[in-house]
C-alpha cells in the first residue's frame, strides 16, 4: 500500500509539471513596479547564439526577444539596445558578437531603427551594468527591458541595481490552454529552477 501511495504521489507530481497552469506558480516573483518617467529606450537581452555550420545564428529563443523588443521600439518609437557578448566572452570583434546578429535582424525589418549593440556581457549582470554605462551619457533613466519571464526577475533586479528604472517585457514560455498537460509546461521546469539557484547566487554575490 505505501509503495502504491508514492507512486501515485510521485504521477501527480509529473503530471503537475506538465500543466501549464501549475508550472506558472513556480516562477520567481515579479519586483514592485517603480514609478518613473517615460523609457528612453527598449533593451533587448540576448539568449545565446547555436552553431550554424562554420557560422553562428541567434537560438529561437533570442530570436524571440528580438522580435518582441522591435515591436515595443516601433510602438512607442524608442531606440533599441542589443544587449549579449558571445557565450562566456566578449568577443574581439564586436561583429562577431550576439548583439550584433540581434541588431542584424532588427535592421533587416525597420531599417530605419535606432540600434545601439552592447557587445561584451557575458551574463546578466553585465547585461545591466554595460548597458546602463552606454545609456547614462543620452541621459536615459528608465526602459523597457524585454527578457522571458522566468529570467525577468533577475533582470530587472540587476538593472534597477546600475539605476536605472525598468518596464518590463515578459515573454511567456508556457504553452495554452492552461490545463492541458505539455511537453512545453514540463520543458521549463528546470529552466525556473535554475533561475531561483541563480537569484540566490546573485542576491549572494551583488544584491546583498
């Protein structure tokens, strides 16, 4: 009988992490929205760049984020950061560099947007402190960060950190409808919980 009671236990714990609904519940909170002036400029983070024969591409994710941060900066007509190094470095050549391909796509569908590309973070706290040092000479206080939501939470912890104020751009990860179990759901389960050992390990290393 117990041996039956945990394996029941242990499928609806499975099943939990397959419902798009119950997997929500697990994402690190959202910080309190600050009130601020209007954003100055749309911050897209970079998600890491995948192997494309010799060459390098931006991952679906990235590619995501770009999409979404166009929209914002043609909407409410801002310039737009490319923020992202190349995997652990920053490259010798900022060409080379994830921002750059981000800002590649950006031009490629509003060729008359204001780009800045930050080329040199290699994580999200470089992200901020980089950008916020490329921003602070324009005079600009505030942004809308676009990021997917599971990463928000750091992101918008890191830049309000290097002063600036952030409106937030969370991009969903999970699937629709809310209850019908997904592979997609359960896909990012290990994605949440690498995102709350990494707020530990920043709240450790920089937020103390």
């Amino acid at each position: 009988m117990r041996g039956m009671l945990i394996t029941a236990a242990l499928a609806l714990v499975l099943i939990g992490a397959t419902l798009p609904a119950v997997v929500r519940q697990f994402y690190p909170p959202l910080p309190a929205k600050e009130p601020g002036a209007r954003p100055g400029a749309v911050v897209v983070l970079g998600a890491g760049r995948q192997r494309d024969g010799q060459d390098y591409r931006l991952n679906p994710t990235g590619l995501r984020r770009v999409q979404a941060g166009l929209r914002e900066a043609w909407q409410r007509d801002l310039p737009i950061v490319l923020s992202g190094g190349a995997e652990d470095h920053a490259p010798a050549d900022p060409d080379d560099s994830e921002a750059a391909m981000m800002a590649q796509e950006v031009l490629r569908v509003w060729p008359e947007a204001r780009t800045h590309i930050e080329p040199n973070s290699r994580s999200t706290w470089e992200n901020a402190r980089n950008t916020a040092a490329l921003l602070r000479p324009l005079g600009v206080k505030s942004v809308v960060v676009v990021t997917d939501r599971a990463h928000m939470p750091r992101a918008i912890l890191c830049f309000q950190r290097h002063g600036l104020r952030v409106e937030a751009v969370a991009l969903e990860s999970l699937p629709k409808p809310a209850w019908a179990p997904s592979a997609g759901a359960l896909s990012q389960v290990p994605v949440i919980w690498r995102e709350w050992a990494a707020l530990i390990w920043y709240y450790l290393r920089y937020f103390r």
